[in-house]
C-alpha cells in the first residue's frame, strides 16, 4: 500500500484501486488537485478510483462540475468510481445534480474497497462453465459498453 499526498490532496493505493481524500472543502482549487491526483492514478494504471469526503464539509458548484470531469475521465479510461463517506447534505446535492446516475455512494471507504474486491480477483477458465470461462465472477461492467 502506497500513499502519497500531492498539494494537500492525500491518497493511497490499494492493488489496483487508488484512494482520494477530498479535503474539507471542494472549490475550484482543491477540486483541480482532486482531479489531476484522479487523472494521474489512472495513467498509471488504477481500475478504480475511490474518492473518499470523510474531511469534507462543503462541495461548491465548480467543486461539483470538476468531479463530473473526473467521472467522464474514468468513465474513458473504463475504471470504476466510487464516492464514499459522503454526508447526507452533500449526497443529496450529488443526487440532485444528477451525479448518483454515474457514480455509486458507499457508507465509507472499507465498504467501497470491498465492494471493488471482487473486480481485482484471479479467475482461470474452467472447462465445466461453457462459454462463461475465465469470466472473473461477481465483476459487472460499469462502463456502459
């Protein structure tokens, strides 16, 4: 496990998924380091992206549109993205906004990780599974393709 922190935005790694701390408050500056932290774990190889608000207490309007940029970035990449740790005031503003249609929100972050586990397991073909094999089990295509 790797953490790194990069102009006050802290993360970490975990396999092949990366862990993002939001920070207090996400505005058009911290909201930037959020993304290019998000931007450069995915170049460097992570499937999936958590973005944990257990810090933060307030998400303005730029704040909102820089995460829709993060969600499209993923979404091109074929990662997954969780939100995790999300106050109530804060989940019903990204549902309002519509952000929920692209992104799951989880209690916190040891749920977001465990629910991406199945995503990072080995699987080998087995003869007795027909045209399934080598399929990963419990994986589902996020990506809408």
């Amino acid at each position: 496990m790797e953490t790194t922190e990069s102009e006050s935005v802290r993360s970490r790694r975990v396999g092949d998924t990366a862990v993002i701390y939001a920070g207090d408050y996400l505005n058009k500056l911290s909201g930037e380091r959020v993304e290019r932290e998000c931007k450069r774990q995915l170049e460097s190889g992570c499937r999936a992206l958590v973005i944990s608000f257990r810090d933060t207490e307030l998400v303005n309007s730029i704040g909102v549109s820089i995460l829709m940029g993060v969600i499209d970035a993923a979404q091109q990449s074929g990662a997954r993205l969780i939100f995790s740790d999300v106050d109530d005031h804060t989940a019903n503003l990204f549902e309002m906004l519509g952000l929920t249609r692209h992104v799951r929100i989880v209690k916190d972050e040891e749920e977001a990780l465990a629910s991406l586990a199945p995503q990072t397991r080995v699987t080998e073909p087995r003869a007795d599974r027909g045209p399934q094999a080598g399929s990963p089990l419990g994986v589902v295509d996020a990506t809408g393709s």
